[in-house]
C-alpha cells in the first residue's frame, strides 16, 4: 500500500509537467511585431519569487503565467498592453527569468488593462511573464499586444534664429 502512495505521489506531482510547463524553452514565440494573440496559461507555476528577479509585488508570482519571448530585431522601445485577468502581472525580463534574466520592466494591480514601455537591444532575447495573484488560483485568459513604439518626430531647429534681420 505505501508503494501505491508513493507511486500516486510521484503521479500527482508530476503532473504540472505533463500539461505544460511554464518554461523558456516552451514560451510562446513572438516572430513579428505588431504581435496580438489570446493569452494562454501553462497551468503552471515554474516561474517563482524564489526563482526569478522580483520586480513587481512577489505575491504576483505565485499563480498560473503564461510566458512569451522574442530576439528584438532592432534597438528602440516595444510596447506590452494586456487586457484580461484583474490582479495580474506583466513582467519583462532581458534573458531567461529562471537562469538569471534581469527585469527591464514590469507592471502588476488589480486592474484588468496593463500596459508598460520597455527598452529592447538588438540580438537579445525578452521573455513577457502574464502572472496572476495565487488564491485563488485563476487562468490568464485575455490578449496581449505587443510592438514596436514608433520613432519620434525629428526636431527641426530654425537655422536662423539668433542671426541679426537684414
């Protein structure tokens, strides 16, 4: 009979796995911006306040996540906005969050709407953590929108102010 449990216990802990793991090799790619598509959870929680930089509210990494990644193309500011699940977190993170990525940016309320600026290089990777608050547990249903912030307006200086009327 022990046998039985331990066997059932080792089932029922592996299980997380067998559904879909919530890790970096298994984020969802992101081949293009502008990027818009539903959320979906893994059901998981792989990515934790005890594994990961914590740059939002810890509690906020205690629920089911989704995770999303992409190599940026280029040098500039990319956009997240998420409309969903209240009392979630949106994190960004320069890297694997679970092997020492660093948080560029992050945003976590009780609000349903989220929406945050980051910074991208060129040739990194970014991983976008959709996380909620842990009690009760809550799927992270909703869509995400992520993109390319548009360049400034050049600034264009009279070249002849300060020069005396003729």
């Amino acid at each position: 009979m022990i046998k039985l449990i331990k066997v059932l216990m080792v089932f029922a802990l592996s299980i997380p796995l067998l559904v879909g793991a919530t890790t970096c090799e298994q984020a969802e790619l992101i081949e293009a911006f502008p990027y818009q598509a539903p959320v979906v959870d893994s059901g998981s929680n792989d990515i934790r306040a005890d594994n990961a930089e914590n740059c939002v509210s810890a509690v906020y990494y205690g629920g089911n996540e989704a995770l999303l990644r992409f190599t940026a193309a280029f040098t500039g500011e990319v956009s997240v906005a998420y409309e969903g699940q209240p009392w979630t977190a949106v994190v960004v993170y320069a890297g694997c969050p679970t092997s020492g990525g660093s948080c560029v940016g992050g945003v976590a309320d009780s609000s349903a709407s989220k929406a945050l600026v980051v910074d991208v290089e060129e040739g990194q990777e970014y991983f976008i953590l959709v996380d909620t608050w842990p009690a009760p547990f809550s799927p992270v249903p909703g869509v995400i929108t992520i993109d390319r912030e548009p360049l400034p307006d050049p600034i264009f200086f009279d070249r002849f102010e300060g020069l005396p009327d003729r």
